[in-house]
C-alpha cells in the first residue's frame, strides 16, 4: 500500500527528473530572486502609488485609454478578466510577481547567450533586471500585465528559436510574442537588442561568406517575425477601435510616419544624444553607459583588426559591424524616431544593451582586462542599487504624506462651522505638487494629477461623498464672490471652503483670485470722471489701475483680443523683489479674465505693475489690422 502512495505518475517523475539535472541552475536563479528581494524590497515592504495606481485603485475601468492611447488590447483585457476589481492594484503581491518576472529575464537572457558561468550569469541578470528603468515600471503595481507577457514574450522568441520546435510550437511561441507586444510593445525592443548583440558576437567570429550570408539572413528573418508579430497585434488593436466605434487618442494618434526628412533627421540627432533622463545620478550613469558600450565596440574593433581574414571579408564585417552598433541607440531610443512621447519607465531596453556591452567585452577583451569589465559592471550594478533605494524612499514618503494630506482636508472639511452631514459635494480646484525631498515625477502624485485628485479621497479616507454638479459649483462661486477678497491655496486658511452641503478646496487659487481681483478693481471705477483718453475703449489711470469703458456696449465689442504694451521707465533690466523687468512687456487679455458687461455698458480693470513706467500703448485686434491703438505716456498732460 505505501509503495502505491509513493508511487509518482509520469509528470512528478519528469518535474523530478529536471529539477535534479538543473539542481545548480534553479538554485543560482533563487540565489539572483533574493538578492532582486532585496534591493527591490522597499516597493513590497513599503506602501507606494502613484497617479494611476490611485486611478484603478479597487477596478476603475480603463480598458479604453488602454486601446485608443497605447495599442494595448492584451492588456486590457487581462485588466477587465483577470486583474480587475480589487486584484488590479496590490503593492505587495505585484510587486514579489514583477521581481520574480524581471529576475526571470535577466536569467533566461544569460541563457540565450548560452553564458553557464556563474559570474557571468550573475552580472548579466543583475544588469539586465535592476535598473532605474524597471524600478520606474515596478512602481505602478498595474504594470503585472505587463511584467507576465514580458516573460511571454521572451519564451515565444526562444520556442520560434528552437529548432527542435514543431509547427504546433512555433505556432505557439508566435502568438505569446503577440500577446506579449499587445501588453507592452517595449518587447520588441529587447528582443531586437538580443538579435543584435548575437549577430554582432557571430559576425566577429565569422570566416567566409557563406558564414556571414546565413548569419545575416537569419537576423533578417528574426526581425521580420518580430514585425509580423507587430502588424498583428496593431490590426487586432484597429479591429477593437473599429468595432467599439473608438478613435486613436494621444501617444498612438501621435505616431507619424510622415513628416519630411527634416523631422527624422531632428529625431535622429536627440536618439543619438538621449541617454535617459534620471532622477539621481544622471552623470554617473551616463558616463558609465557610455564607458561600456566603448569598450564593448573597441573590443570588438580589437579582434577584428587581429583577424587574419580575407581583406574583403574584412572590409564586409566592418560594415556590418558599425552599421550594427550605429543600430543599438535606434532601438533603444525608438519611441523618440517614431515621436511618442513615452516616459522613463518605458526605456528598460537599455539593461540589455548593457548586458550585451558587458558580453562583448568579457568574450573579446584579453583576459587581463577582465576586472576591468567586472568592475565597471559591477559599478554600474551598484549605482543603480542606489538609485532604486533613493527613488523608492521618496516614493514611500510621498505615499504617506499624500494619504495624510488627504486626511487633514476631510479633517477641515468635518471641523467647518458650516458643516453639516454626509454625504457632502466635492469639489477640487487646480492641482498642486507636494513634493518630499528627492521627488521629481512630479504628475505622479494624485494632488497634482486631474486623473487621480478624487481618487485618494474615494478610496484612502472615510469621506462620504459625491462630485459637485454644476449647479453646486455656480452657487459656490458666488457664495465666495459675496464672502471673500482672496483665497490662498492649500493648506492656506481660506482654501476649504463649506457650504449647503457642499465643499471646495483650492489646490490652486489663480482663476478664482482673478475673478475676486477683478471684482474688486472694477468697485474704484471713476464713475462720472473725465477720461485721460478718448478711443473706442475710453481709458482711465487711476491709483495703478488700467480701466477701460464704453458705455454703449455689445458681446461682439468684446470678443476681438485686446493688448496692452508696457515701457518701463528703466530701460536697463532693474531687478525688483527679485524679478528682472524687461524694457517691453506684453500684457495682452481677453475682455472677461478682466471685465464685465452691465445694462449694455462694459468695463474692464487691469491693474498696471508697481514699478514706473515711462507709457502705455493699447487697444483690440482686428482681422487684418489693429481696431484701434492709443498711448499714453505717463507724467504728461
């Protein structure tokens, strides 16, 4: 009875036959998984979100903005079947699954360049997976889509690979490499980088050209699977768009494939000076990037100028060779050639690109010069070591100082003596950033955010609520057009406002103190005074002030723009309260930032700088020429 118990089926033997032969292997991959824990540890024991984790915090729907903005069908719907509801964003449990998946890469990286040796395998995953590009993506606990189909990705490409693969197996590894660029089409980025730096190690060791002819045409055909892959995914995207009657918006409306040659030849210029943009160490890393990749290119340059090939075959593989290193900044900075404007988070390609500069270097340096290769490696390794620590310390302190933001509003709101019961009308007016030390994403915080300013107060207080409607919002603004001069933005004493059931709070107070400016500038109208000019407008200097006035009055006098044209009476660029003046200044406006119409008449107020001014020149636009123009030239009668 206990040998039938013990007895395993022929699936447990298999598994326990690999994992006996790959005993090492599997241990090493742990070993490089922990040693990822804990550098990455502080987005796992730490609490951090940023603006869109805020915005699909427990389910909100974004399958849309995935499809019309990114071309990602892949993902949202794995977002609306699998990772949705309150599984969307969960810091601890995505954040262990994007460790493990970026270690994962790294690992099977080291592998397809059939690198066994332990130190290169540590070094290739650790350049490959902890960088400050997958730490930007790490951050968002939504991206788990995309850390999974990664791994997809790479596994279909290595099945496609594989000889031994039948038809049902690259049939099988084509659609994950689908999948994989319809959840993050940064794949083919690293993918391509793969073929590259394989292509260029083959091609160094090439010796005729029936050598180079196959190598060269199994690149080609590599990368064209990559595009077919592409095309796919896009037309599934269009028939999406197409059946849900959506439209492209933002990034992918974006993409231009026209444009002239002086628009690429632009963008081909900032691919080769873009190194990446970095909240810490910017220079450090750059020059180490750069000390890489040149000792990887010299290396190579090295064994092929020792080579004793033909001349021809030579002068071939130095073509080859250059025009493939000229090809890895291209790659790596695609999204800038194709004018999508794509974030930081998105450019983790550049982790391979080092591992491969890394390969080349420790397969074609001479082997004193190896430490070198470690040691730069391993610098930039622990560089980015740091950087991660620092990113995800003001990460975290920007969290909590949020969610306690939050609460210290609903606490003003509860504490107003004209408060009343629950639920309450919100409104947020302006956004602002409340930046900790060391913060520098500055549109990933949900205060500064339009897409996530509600967001915080749904989901991390207890504030029971429901968005102003307009109607709300209008009596609002007159309750604080009756009741105030000035509002100050938060935390400023007069930036929560309660009434009837209703509360606003000023993130930013710049429209709002236009509109109590101007209501105050237009109560010391000179009413019954001469005016100092004459004109379509006529024109009064009064006490600073800039008023303008015509009695008989339209909605169509006020609709041309209207400019102002400031002299200063110092020409020579004083600095008042820390301010350079400029000798001429434009204050142009439109009639309602400044003005009213009432019972036909209408009069706008401007209030003119402190500092004196020798004159003035002003009047309105016409469709062709100025309407009308006068001076005035100040301390002359």
């Amino acid at each position: 009875m206990k040998q039938e118990i013990n007895k395993q089926t022929p699936l447990e033997a298999k598994v326990t036959e690999y994992f006996r032969e790959h005993r090492d292997t599997i241990k090493l991959f742990f070993i490089l998984f922990a040693v990822n824990l804990l550098i990455y540890g502080q987005k796992i024991f730490f609490y951090t979100l940023p603006s869109d984790d805020y915005m699909r915090f427990y389910g909100d729907d974004n399958t849309k903005m995935l499809i019309t903005n990114s071309a990602r069908w892949g993902q949202a719907l794995l977002n609306d079947y699998i990772f949705s509801g309150k599984l969307q964003i969960l810091p601890y449990l995505h954040g262990i699954v994007g460790i493990f998946c970026f270690t994962l890469l790294g690992f099977l990286t080291a592998r397809y360049f059939a690198r066994k040796n332990v130190w290169d395998t540590v070094l290739i995953t650790l350049l490959v997976s902890a960088t400050p590009m997958l730490a930007h993506n790490l951050y968002f606990s939504t991206n788990i889509t995309t850390w999974l189909t990664l791994i997809f990705g790479l596994i279909g490409f290595l099945i496609l690979q594989k000889e031994s693969s039948g038809w049902m197996g690259k049939t099988a590894g084509f659609f994950l490499l689908i999948f994989s660029i319809a959840n993050y089409q940064t794949i083919i980025q690293i993918l391509t980088l793969m073929i590259i730096f394989r292509v260029i190690i083959r091609l160094t060791e090439a010796e005729s050209f029936d050598e180079i002819k196959k190598i060269v045409a199994k690149a080609i055909f590599q990368v064209a699977i990559l595009f077919a892959a592409y095309l796919v995914s896009y037309g599934i995207n269009l028939l999406f768009l197409h059946y849900h009657h959506w439209s492209a918006t933002h990034r992918l409306a974006k993409v231009n494939t026209g444009g002239g040659a002086g628009v690429y030849i632009a963008r081909l210029k900032e691919v080769y000076s873009e190194l990446g943009a970095l909240n810490h160490f910017q220079k450090p890393f750059h020059l180490l990037y750069l000390v890489m990749a040149a000792l990887g290119m010299v290396a190579v340059l090295w064994r092929w100028a020792l080579s004793n090939r033909p001349w021809k075959i030579k002068i071939l593989l130095l073509f080859l060779l250059v025009a493939a290193f000229a090809s890895i900044p291209i790659v790596i900075n695609l999204p800038i050639l194709l004018g999508v404007d794509i974030p930081t988070r998105a450019y983790f390609a550049i982790g391979w690109a080092m591992a491969g500069f890394y390969l080349l270097q420790r397969l074609f340096l001479k082997p004193v010069l190896y430490p070198v290769t470690v040691l730069l490696s391993s610098a930039l390794v622990l560089l980015s070591i740091y950087y991660i620590t620092l990113f995800f310390d003001a990460n975290i302190r920007q969290t909590e100082a949020d969610i306690r933001r939050a609460n210290m509003i609903v606490q003003r709101i509860r504490m107003d003596q004209n408060y009343q019961h629950e639920p309450i009308g919100l409104q947020i007016v302006g956004q602002q950033a409340f930046n900790v030390d060391g913060w520098r994403m500055k549109w990933q915080q949900p205060f500064n955010s339009y897409w996530a300013k509600y967001k915080i107060f749904r989901y991390f207080t207890d504030l029971k609520f429901h968005r102003m409607d307009h109607k709300a919002m209008r009596e609002m603004q007159e309750y604080i057009m009756t009741h105030y001069e000035r509002i100050e933005p938060y935390p400023g004493k007069n930036s929560v406002i309660v009434h009837h059931g209703n509360a606003t709070v000023f993130l930013s107070s710049d429209k709002i103190d236009i509109a109590l400016q101007k209501k105050k500038n237009l109560r010391h109208f000179p009413e019954g005074e001469k005016p100092d000019i004459h004109a379509t407008f006529d024109l009064y200097i009064r006490d600073n002030l800039l008023f303008y006035e015509k009695k008989q009055c339209t909605k169509e006098d006020v609709q041309k723009r209207f400019f102002l044209r400031l002299y200063p009476k110092d020409k020579h660029h004083p600095v008042i309260n820390g301010v350079r003046v400029l000798p001429f200044q434009t204050w142009d406006f439109r009639f309602p930032l400044y003005g009213e119409i009432k019972n036909g008449r209408c009069v706008a107020a401007v209030k003119l700088p402190d500092y004196p001014l020798e004159k003035i020149r002003t009047g309105q636009f016409g469709k062709r020429k100025l309407d009308w123009d006068v001076y005035y030239t100040f301390g002359k009668k």
